[in-house]
C-alpha cells in the first residue's frame, strides 16, 4: 500500500493536476494521496481572512474572486460533465462554510487562530474534492476525505499535535474500507481535526507530516513525497551549482539535514514512519520518471552525502571559572536571551554576561 503527497507547486495548475493525477494511476492500485492546497491559495485565504477583520469588503471581494478563478480553471479540465457537476456542488458547500467563518472574523474583529484554521483547510479541501474528480472522470475509481476526519490532533490550533491512537483508529475506520474496496482516496493535508471534531492544522510542514502521519496509520508499504525537486540534493544548488541528487538516506541523516537547514523535508516528517520502519522516497512531479531520494532505516554507504549551512545563527561561548556555578551562568544567560522579538531588548541586558565573566 502506498501513500503519496502532492505539494502546492505540483497542484498549481490544471496541468500539474492532470500530471499529479497520472502518476497516481501509475501506482499499486492500493493507494492513497495526500494533497496541498493549489501554490498561492493558502496565502490567499489568509489575505482574505485580514482583509474580514479589518472590514475592507472591496479587498475581501477582489480575494475570494482570485481564489474562485483558480478552482474554476481546473474544475474546466474535468471532461465528464457530472463529474464536474458534482465537484462544483461540493465547492460550492466549502465557500459557503468560508464565507460564514470570514463572516465570524468581520464580527470579532480580529482573526483568531481557530478561525483561521477553519479557513485556510478551504484550500486543501477543494484541491482534494478536485483531484478525486478529475480520477473518477478518468475512470480510476476515486473518493475524497477530510483529514479533520482521520488526523486527530488536540485544540492547539495553528500547530496541532497528532494523537496516534485516535488517528490510527480513525484512519481504519474511513480510510482502510475504501482501499478494500480499489478505491483511491485522496485526502487532505495540513489539516486535522480536535477531538470534539473543530478543524485544526499542523502547522509548517504539515501537509508532508499528515502522508507519513497516514502511512504510519495505515501500515504503509512506503510513502512518496511528490514534489517540486527531484530528490535530497549534496548541496543547496543554488551556492554549489554541480549539486547531485542523493540516492538514499538514512531516517537519522534525513533528519539531520532538517534540523540543519535543508529544505526539502521538515525534522518532524519523518518521526512517524520511522515508528513504523517505513521508507520514505522524494520525488518531483516535474521529472517522475528520475528515481529521486530513498529514505529507510539504514544505508550501505557510510560516505558523507551531503552538506547543509544556517544563516544568521550566532555561536556564545561562557567560561565558567567554577564548574559549580554552571547552572547558574546557564539560568543568567538564557534569561537574558529569552527575549520577546516583539519588545527592545532592555538597556541591562548585557549586565548578566558582565557578572559571568567577571
């Protein structure tokens, strides 16, 4: 069984859908995906829900038409006309749910994170409702699904935390029967759902951590990250210009190089599919027949395989004359640093490094 996911920039288009639609026909029949909202929609629906706080209906109104556009060019794609009858009758059932929480945030006056979650999951659920459109309509038998239905995470809105349980449960009970039954399902990303059922997201990187999340779930043979880079490359390429693809990577490299500044995959990606032991393989829908990056448990090759870098990090070396006081130059220190970005930072901070060194 495997699960794939599409990032925005391989959904952007009606062409890229098209394209993310054919290489999920291309897969074991027991399959499902995980999809992003379309490139730009999630900041879309941002704009559209500041532009409610702040009561500017000419803006709001400009918003929601850029994002209605977007959807209609690829709703224009799905040949069979009931289909898309269809997919436009489930659209519409999600504006109508925007429209009402952008109402909540006009009367408020301010966009909580709540709210916010309910309207950015817009855009994942239409792209699903899309996709698994435009499949039926290629005669692949298909059936969208909400995650905040199958990922159950707490009420930290904005940056949910997955509950394991819960979510194994419920990816058995709305998942698994349609993969008995040789459906594709193609279910939202980023998003999940409280556990009195308000929709909640996973914040950054959370679209690729729901497919590992959802392999984990669903005992996934391997899980795919589709997206717009053909794999783990050696080197930024945009500083080493003959950087190459890495052909495999161990979960504890992969996870290194996250932490460490390499793009491609977010630290937390891969913690659940290590859980299981499931491999992980990065691919870009703009080369799918490159064999991109394999992530698994262990590697044959114990070379150095790639180099990473951070910008704008600062190193602060303390000497402690007396081992005895290192927890307490540890608590200065740290006071001093944990500084509200919003706030100057205050005329004495520097006394603390003083009475240290000193």
């Amino acid at each position: 069984m495997i699960v794939l996911k599409f990032g925005g920039t391989s959904v952007g288009t009606l062409e890229k859908v098209r394209d993310a639609a054919a290489i999920i026909e291309q897969q074991p029949e027991t399959r499902a995906a995980v999809v992003s909202a379309a490139s730009g929609v999630t900041n879309l629906l941002l704009e559209a829900a500041q532009y409610a706080a702040t009561g500017d209906t000419a803006a709001l109104e400009h918003v929601l038409e850029l994002i209605t556009t977007r959807h209609t060019a690829m709703l224009d794609g799905i040949a069979v006309k009931q289909e898309r009858a269809g997919a436009v009758g489930e659209l519409d059932q999600l504006y109508a749910a925007l429209l009402a929480s952008l109402r909540a945030v006009t009367a408020a006056g301010e966009v909580s994170k709540e709210l916010s979650d309910r309207i950015v999951a817009t855009g994942e659920k239409s792209m699903s409702v899309m996709l698994a459109a435009l499949l039926r309509a290629q005669g692949t038998p298909a059936v969208h699904v909400f995650a905040d239905t199958v990922i159950g995470t707490d009420d930290r809105f904005g940056n949910a935390r997955p509950d394991k349980d819960r979510t194994r449960a419920q990816a058995q009970e709305r998942i698994r029967p349609h993969l008995e039954h040789g459906k594709t399902v193609i279910m939202t990303g980023f998003i999940g759902g409280s556990p009195d059922g308000r929709t909640t997201t996973l914040g950054r990187g959370g679209s690729d951590y729901s497919a590992t999340i959802l392999g984990a779930a669903l005992d996934a043979d391997e899980v795919q990250i589709w997206t717009d880079v053909p794999g783990v490359l050696s080197a930024d390429p945009r500083q080493v210009p003959e950087a190459r693809v890495v052909p495999a990577i161990s979960y504890e490299e992969a996870q290194e190089l996250a932490h460490f500044g390499a793009k491609v995959l977010h630290p937390r990606t891969i913690r659940p599919a290590v859980a299981r032991d499931i491999p992980v393989r990065i691919l870009s829908t703009f080369a799918p027949t490159e064999p991109g990056t394999l992530v698994q448990r262990k590697t044959s090759d114990s070379r150095i395989k790639a180099v990473t870098a951070m910008k704008g990090l600062m190193m602060l070396s303390i000497d402690v004359p007396e081992l005895e006081d290192l927890a307490g130059a540890a608590a200065s220190v740290f006071q001093q640093l944990h500084v509200d970005r919003r706030q100057p930072a205050p005329a004495q901070a520097g006394v603390a490094f003083a009475r240290i060194f000193g």
